[in-house]
C-alpha cells in the first residue's frame, strides 16, 4: 500500500511537471494541459491526446496560466451582466484584479507559425475600458519562451485594474494612468479602511501608477486582518 502511494504521488509530480497551466471547472474538477491563450471571456487549453479545448468564463470558475490566477467574474457593461477573466493579482480583505497587459504568448517573427487572434473589444465599466482591441494571441505552434518585442511592434495592450472589497458593493475599475487622480484617491479612501497609516500615505499621494496601487492593496491586505 506503501508503495502505491509513493508511485501516485510520483505520476502526479511527473504530470505537474509536464503541464503546470490548468483549469478549474468545479470544485475538485480539473483539467491540465498547456494554455494557448485567452480573450478574457474564453481560454484556450492544449491538453494531450484531446487537442484544443475552449472553456468559457460562464462555464468555469478559473484557470492558472504560467503562475497567475484568472478568475471568472461577472461584470456590469452598461445595463447589460457579463462574465469575463480577470487576472488575480492581490487578495485578502480587499481583493485587486486586472485584464489586459501582456498575457498573449507569442514566437519569434522568423518561425513559421499559426496564430488565432480573437478579437478583445471589452467595453467595461465608465473609465476607458470601451473599445481595447489588443486580443490576446492563442498560439498553436507551442513553445513558451519569453520574445524581445520586434521593432515596430505594436505597443503592449493597456492594463486595466479592478479592485473590490467583499460587502461593500460590486467591483469597481480604478485607474491607474494618472487621468483621474482625484477619483482613484476617493476610491482607495473607501475601500482601504481601518489603516491610519496606509489612509495618510494615500491622502499624501500625488499620482497612482501600477505599482503604488499593488503595493498600497498588499500593505492592506497585510495590516488588517
């Protein structure tokens, strides 16, 4: 018995190691296998012997892609409820999401590949998000290796941030590009409570990037429990 268990744990390290990307569907229901890509409202997974499998954000709860979770939310475009990915990046007590950046993986220009490219026209919340068409590339040639962007490329898609607070309402985009200091501030403010500290940093800051946020969401996450 000893030994069947040595050797079920050794073929799920050995599968781990092969295909760290993986989708959560359900509770304890999973599929591994190598990612491709993802529009934000569905993600394209290499599994062997099954091939290229699509999983809907309405039909899953999340994926992990090279170390990041992606969690399917609904959000509120207009009138109208959607359910996208959004990209984990802090939780705790106050939770900090993205979509958007650099999570398209693609292969040197001079190999010879096929892409996919869907189309990523989000349209989300009141701050920008209408109209970001950087889709992410699904590629079906394989390999995973970090590429030097061509010269002449394309700018990197813009990241959008989303923070959220369990009960104090539904997720809200903040920005992050210094258009709207004063709002990100007032919304940092409501949602960041209970630090004396980390509410006199905030009051005391001129201009929000990227980092500031992350950093002021962790300090948070970690000083309140």
């Amino acid at each position: 018995m000893k030994t069947l268990k040595l050797l079920v744990v050794f073929c799920l390290l050995v599968v781990a190691a092969k295909a760290q990307d993986a989708v959560l569907i359900s509770e304890g229901n999973f599929v591994r296998g190598e990612i491709k890509g993802t529009n934000y409202e569905s993600v394209f997974i290499q599994i062997e012997e099954q091939g290229l499998k699509e999983y809907k954000a309405k039909d899953i709860q999340s994926f992990l892609w090279n170390g990041d979770t992606y969690v399917s939310k609904p959000f509120i475009v207009g009138k109208k409820g959607v359910i996208k990915f959004f990209r984990l990046i802090e939780s705790g007590k106050v939770n900090l999401y993205s979509v958007g950046g650099t999570s398209g993986v693609d292969e040197p220009v001079a190999q010879p590949r096929q892409k996919v490219r869907p189309a990523f026209g989000v349209g989300m919340g009141t701050g920008g998000m209408g109209g970001v068409g950087g889709g992410v590339s699904i590629n079906l040639g394989g390999g995973r290796g970090g590429v030097e962007r061509p010269a002449g490329a394309a700018p990197k898609p813009k990241e959008f941030y989303f923070i959220e607070k369990p009960g104090t309402g539904p997720m809200q985009e903040i920005a992050v590009d210094g258009s709207r200091t004063a709002a990100t501030k007032a919304l940092l403010l409501q949602k960041l409570t209970g630090d004396e500290g980390l509410t006199e940093s905030i009051k005391a800051t001129e201009s929000f990037d990227d980092k500031v946020l992350i950093a002021l969401v962790k300090s948070y996450n970690e000083s309140v429990k």
